[in-house]
C-alpha cells in the first residue's frame, strides 16, 4: 500500500472518529419537558455519561445546568449532582425529599438533613483528591471516623451510604466505569455492560482518532516538498566530528536539567499549573533554551553557528500555517470533549498561557534550527527524528517517577503529553518544509502545545 493509500484511509479514520466524538458532544441531552432523575451539572461529559446510566435503571431522566436548579428539582424523582461546583447544596437541597446521589464532592461542600437515601460517592487517587472530601462529607453527616487512604471505600450508616471507587487510569475526563456502576446500582439500574462500555467506546474512538491524527502528522512531515527559494537554509553550521556531536547531545540533556530548575522556579509562581505540568513544561523550555545556548556558544562537534533568514510573511504561507495549527487544535479539543484528557479553559489562565506562549515560542525556534542542521547531515528520517527527540528523554523519567507514588493518573497524563509534543514536532516539521518560514513554524507548535499544557484540568 502506497502513502496516498495509506493517507487517505487514515483520513477517513480521523474523519469517522472526530465526527462520532464532536455528534456525542453536541447532540440534545433532553427535552425541557422532561422530568424524572435530575442531572445536575455544568458538563456536558458529565451529564452525557450519567443521564445514560440514569435511564438504564428504567426510569426517565433529564439534565440541567446549575442555574436552574432550583425549578429542576421541582420536577424531579431523584437527583444526582456534580459536586465539583461552587454551589450550596446546603441551601438547595433544604426540604428535598427523594434519593440524592452526591459525585465528587469539593471541600467546600455541606448537607442539609435529607429525608430520602443519599449516595456520596468519589473516585479514589484521582487527580482532583475529591474521595478525601467524600470521606469528610460522610464523616460529617453519620459521626464515623473514616480514614481517606486513596483507596476504594464502601460504608453506610441509616439514609447515607459512601462509595469510593478506584479512578479512571486513561480517561482522565470522565467517570469511570466503577463509578457509573455506583451510581447505576443505588438508583436501582443492574446492567454493568453498559457502564463500563461508555468509557471503553469513548476511549476506542478517542485512541483511533489520535493515532489516525498522528499517522497524517506524521506522513506530511515526511513528504519531500518542492526546493524552496531561499539561500543555504537557517543554519550555516556543519557537523566535523560526528563522536563529539553525538557526546554534546548527552552533555546537552545534564545542562538542560540544570536550566529547568531555573525555569521551574519561574513557572511556581502560576498556583494553576499543576504538579506534573510545572515538570514537564519546565524541562522542555529548559532542553530548547540550553539548546539555542550551546549553538550560540559553540556545540561540539559542529563548525559554524545557527543564522536566521528572513523569510516574509505572505497570505499563502499564513493560510497553510493556520489550516494545520486549527487542525492540530480541533484535534485536541475533541479528545477532550471525548474523556480522554480534562480541558478547563477560563480567563485565570490567560496570562500563564501568554507567558508559556512566548517561551515556548523561542523554544520551537531553537529545535526548528536544530533540525536544519539535522537535515544536512542525516539522510535517514528515522536517525532524524531519533537525534532531534534524544535530549528529551528525561520526559520518560517525569512520567515514570508517579508510577512508584500510585498516582498513575499523573503518569498517563505526561505520556499524554509527550504524545501530543511529538505532534506539535511534526507539526513544525511540516509548516517548516511548506512555508520556508521558522516563524511560522515555530508559532504554530508553540500554540498547539502551550494550549495543551495550561488548560489541562488534571496537569
């Protein structure tokens, strides 16, 4: 099978995979008529998940946002909240007489005394730490004194029950299995295929839609564009000792590390970004700025530094430019509508967006010159891209170091990442190759990739 088979089955496969995805989002969740099980939330994953579980137990089920909440419960024969939010249920739920089920409750939570049953339940050593707060919740409200230990739970005393359930591994932006299992169970449903083939559908679809979206990154930054009519290229430099080349690569990982910490530091004054974010951005925008550094001041093994051309900017290029950025972008945002990672996207982060913008920005100009200068010496793609990725292999050792802790969740979530850097890698590989312009290039990966990083809820 040649590339253009083999690219246009792959289209077809991100094609059927993005619409499923994106239909799933934007379908109808219920009628404003419709009464029975109340869920209520301000997400559309969430509701889209819960209202199936919801009818599955035989009943009718409806959903509405946190604003009409209050008329909602009205019409409503149980309710089942998303607790993430800020909103008093203390003061909602005053009076409400049927079965409430509570899902991943904040700290900030509190019940009246409710006459019907009440489920609390939480995913246990999730990113967002809410089965401690289900534990508090419970503890509150039957005088027990449960310790949260980041494991599976299940307690009940008089109308309340408490069920921790172990958390989602991959789909880090929806319910789990177990958890929809939980729910499905106390509001009487029995059929445990369909909870935990929801998840395992979304995440089928969402694995086909990356990969397919890689494999066309992938083969459009292999394809050999037409020569471009500007002068030697970016670089001026060639490689003399290729021994040496290949040791200032590995003195080139130790330095990087050494200026992460510095950008660490920086990076700690933003509380948004998360743990396993600061890391990893950290250490890429250290790898690219030590990069530029060592050309700047003489790699080993290389003759000649990184020059910049100039080349303008025309509506052809910016055009091509913004269909791959957009593509890039649409891709992500569906995998997020999806489950397959949490995207919270507010005006609080702006400015941390900004900020990782620009250095990343800097970062994708010093890797695009490093790449030229690949070009010139490698003819093989593979032993391209191997040399290009080989300085950021303490990335592997960021998502590793989670795995002993038990926060697999944070290890997945840097896999995820990395996956999606080695798109936006492409990405600038093949805006380089169609446009001439490092500029353009190095705009469209910084964007894509800043994006991906700051509005990751779970990084």
């Amino acid at each position: 099978m040649d590339n253009r088979k083999i690219k246009n089955l792959l289209t077809a496969l991100f094609a059927l995979s993005f619409l499923l995805v994106n239909v799933l989002w934007f379908v109808p969740l219920s009628q404003k008529d419709s009464g029975g099980i109340l869920v209520l939330s301000d997400s559309r994953s969430f509701a889209r998940d819960v209202l199936l579980t919801a009818r599955s137990s035989g009943g009718s089920a409806f959903f509405e946002g946190t604003e009409n909440a209050e008329e909602a419960l009205k019409h409503s024969t149980a309710a089942v909240v998303d607790a993430r939010q800020n909103l008093s249920l203390e003061k909602l739920l005053n009076g409400y007489e049927n079965d409430v089920v509570i899902v991943n409750p904040n700290e900030d939570v509190s019940l009246p005394d409710l006459k019907g049953r009440v489920l609390i339940t939480a995913e246990a050593g999730g990113a967002l730490k809410n089965d401690k707060n289900a534990v508090k919740l419970y503890n509150s409200l039957t005088g027990s004194s449960i310790e949260p230990n980041g494991r599976p739970v299940h307690s009940q005393k008089g109308n309340i029950s408490l069920k921790i359930t172990p958390g989602p591994v991959i789909m880090l932006g929806s319910l789990s299995g177990d958890s929809l299992t939980a729910i499905g169970s106390f509001l009487g449903g029995g059929n445990r295929e369909i909870y935990y083939a929801l998840p395992a559908i979304r995440l089928l679809v969402s694995l086909i839609e990356l990969a397919a979206f890689l494999g066309l990154i992938w083969l459009t930054a292999l394809e050999h564009t037409e020569p471009l009519e500007f002068p030697e290229g970016i670089v001026d430099a060639k490689i003399k000792n290729t021994p040496l080349f290949f040791l200032s690569r590995l003195v080139l990982i130790l330095a990087s590390v050494f200026v992460s910490l510095a950008v660490f530091f920086l990076l700690g004054l933003f509380d948004s970004l998360k743990e396993g974010g600061i890391l990893f951005l950290s250490y890429i925008i250290g790898c690219s700025f030590t990069t530029k550094l060592f050309y700047r001041f003489g790699m080993m093994g290389i003759k000649g530094k990184p020059t910049d051309i100039k080349i303008p900017f025309t509506s052809k290029n910016l055009a091509k430019t913004a269909v791959l950025t957009l593509l890039a972008l649409a891709c992500g945002l569906s995998l997020a509508q999806s489950g397959f990672w949490a995207f919270e996207i507010n005006s609080s982060k702006l400015f941390l967006w900004a900020v990782v913008f620009v250095l990343l920005f800097y970062g994708f100009i010093s890797v695009m010159q490093d790449l030229y200068l690949l070009q010139k010496a490698v003819s093989s793609q593979i032993l391209l891209g191997i040399l290009l990725l080989f300085p950021y292999i303490p990335l592997v050792l960021i998502a590793a170091v989670y795995v002993p802790l038990g926060e697999f969740y944070m290890t997945m979530s840097v896999l995820k990442l990395m996956v999606f850097t080695f798109i936006c890698l492409l990405l600038s590989k093949a805006v380089k190759d169609r446009t001439g312009s490092v500029i353009c290039s190095s705009i469209s990966g910084a964007l894509c990739l800043s994006s991906a990083i700051c509005f990751q809820s779970y990084i």
